[in-house]
C-alpha cells in the first residue's frame, strides 16, 4: 500500500509543483507577503492548482503512453512502465478534476472559472495542441500566465503588464529549450510537434524569447512603483533621502536575471538536460544561487527599506 501510494506521488508529479509557485507572485509584488489573510488564500489557490496540474500531467501520460515507452526516462514513469493501470489512471483524471473544480468553486465563482479554462487549455494541449509546433510552447507559456493570474484573483492586487509579459517569455523561452533538449537527444519520435522543428528555429526562438523576457523584466523594473507599505526602514528613508526613487533600485537586480537566463541556456548546451527544467533550478548550485540572491534582494528593496 505505501508503494502504490509513492508510485501515486509520482505519476501526479509532485516535483512539478513548484511551477505553481508562481501564484505567490502577486502577493510577493504588491508588498503582502507576510499579511496572513491573504497569504492563506494564496496558498489554498497553490494547492488547488496544484491538483489541476497533476490532472493535467496524468492525461497527458495516458495519451503518451506509446511514445512515453520508447522514450529514455520517460518509460520509467509509472503509466509507462506499468506501475499504474489504464483504468486506474483515467479513474484518477476523472477524480482530481472533480475534486479540483469544486475546491475552486468554493474558493470564488472568478477562480473557478479560471481553473476551468486553465484545465480545459491543458486538456486540448495533452489531446491536439501539442502536435502543431509553436501553438505547443505558447500553449505552455499561456498557462504560466493563467497561474500568476490566478494570484490575481486570491488576492485582488494586480501584476502590472510588463510583469506579465515577463513571466509569458519567460516560461516561452523555457518551453523552447526543453524542445531543443528533445530533439537533440531523443530525436523527432520524441514527439510529434518535432517533426515542424529544427534546431536552427529553436535557436531563433530561443534567442527571441530569452531576449523579450530580459527586456520586459527591464522596463518593469523602470517604470513600476514599490507598493505604498510601511516598510522596516522607510520612514528614515523617506526623512533623509526623500528624493531617492526606491523602484528603480530594483534595476540592480537586472544583471541576476541576465545571468539566470543565460545560464539556463548554457546547461543546455552543455549538458541537454533542457527536457527537466525542475531538475536544472534545484540542482545547478550557480543558478540556485542566482534565484536566492534575487528573492533576496527582492525582499530587502520591497519589505525593507
């Protein structure tokens, strides 16, 4: 029973739940971190969205049940490799979609009906939208864009534009090197939006991406306010340099993100390993301590000086 149960946590792809992570963004960004309320409901939101994507990710494993067994590492996830039956996985689709619907419903008439978009995009990805190439990344990155607005809506403060745009090419860039991973290492069978690619495209498109993210983190960093909160030190700031403009002391954390972008892209092209890109930002010790001296910083110019 305890085996079944840790073959359950791994077909619903528990160490895929940090893509959801991104819903805090909102509270993060609005200066509301440490308000308990609303980190509450943040947090009821990640866990709802968080069964949504392990719906997601069950479906899609029983329509790639054939490609999944010829693939390197994917014939040994549990659909695959026979750990979970047929039957037993579509019982568990039908289940968590249920169940997540209706956590989201109760959670507010708006939420619901962003889950149910969100889970009906995923669903039409794992049955059409995958096999035709770029309506596959966008597709993806459209999602990533659903979960931070999904913050939205548990909190009711907003994301300004050029933040969204960020996220948007940011997940794009990401679902853009993960096609290169697969392409290169497992070949066009992989997948069959990868008979559309070729690497000289995805290296367009990675680069176009890459680029797009960095600037629009750029301008957010600019033209956005801090948020009107009583911060640690803003009263001796506000006395004795009442001129500074605290926002764009967010610039200095630009080169971070340059940095964290391209090192992404480095370890794909060094190692491949594009395909798992939760594996890359929890195991690649340079790129870890990027994102830690980034939410540092973060922290420090919005809830502290």
């Amino acid at each position: 029973m305890k085996k079944k149960f840790f073959i359950y946590l791994r077909a619903l792809r528990v160490n895929q739940w940090m893509k959801n992570l991104i819903i805090y963004i909102s509270i993060i960004f609005s200066g509301q971190l440490f308000n308990p309320e609303l980190f509450v409901k943040t947090t009821e939101a990640f866990f709802i969205f968080c069964l949504l994507s392990s719906t997601s990710y069950v479906l899609n494993d029983i329509i790639d049940y054939p490609l999944d067994r010829k693939h390197a590492f994917k014939k040994y996830r549990p659909i695959a490799a026979g750990d979970i039956s047929m039957p037993e996985a579509t019982f568990t689709v039908f289940t968590l979609t249920i169940i997540s619907l209706l956590l989201a419903l109760f959670f507010s008439i708006q939420f619901f009906f962003l889950s149910l978009i969100f889970i009906l995009l995923h669903f039409f990805y794992s049955l059409f939208l995958k096999k035709y190439p770029v309506i596959d990344i966008f597709t993806i990155s459209l999602s990533f864009v659903i979960r931070a607005f999904a913050g939205v809506i548990a909190t009711g403060f907003h994301l300004p534009i050029w933040m969204m745009l960020t996220i948007f090419f940011i997940s794009l860039f990401m679902a853009t090197v993960k096609r290169h991973a697969e392409l290169v290492a497992q070949g066009k069978e992989s997948r069959f939006s990868l008979y559309r690619y070729n690497e000289h495209f995805l290296d367009f498109l990675t680069y176009s991406s890459a680029t797009s993210a960095i600037m629009s983190y750029s301008f957010y960093t600019y033209f956005e306010k801090l948020p009107p909160i009583q911060t640690l030190f803003g009263e001796y700031f506000s006395a004795n340099f009442p001129d500074l403009e605290a926002r764009k002391l967010m610039m200095v954390t630009i080169p971070l993100a340059v940095y964290g972008i391209t090192r992404y892209a480095q370890l794909l092209y060094e190692r491949y390993e594009g395909e798992r890109p939760e594996k890359l930002i929890t195991s690649d010790k340079p790129l870890v301590a990027t994102i830690g001296i980034w939410g540092i910083i973060l922290i420090i110019l919005i809830y502290i000086l």
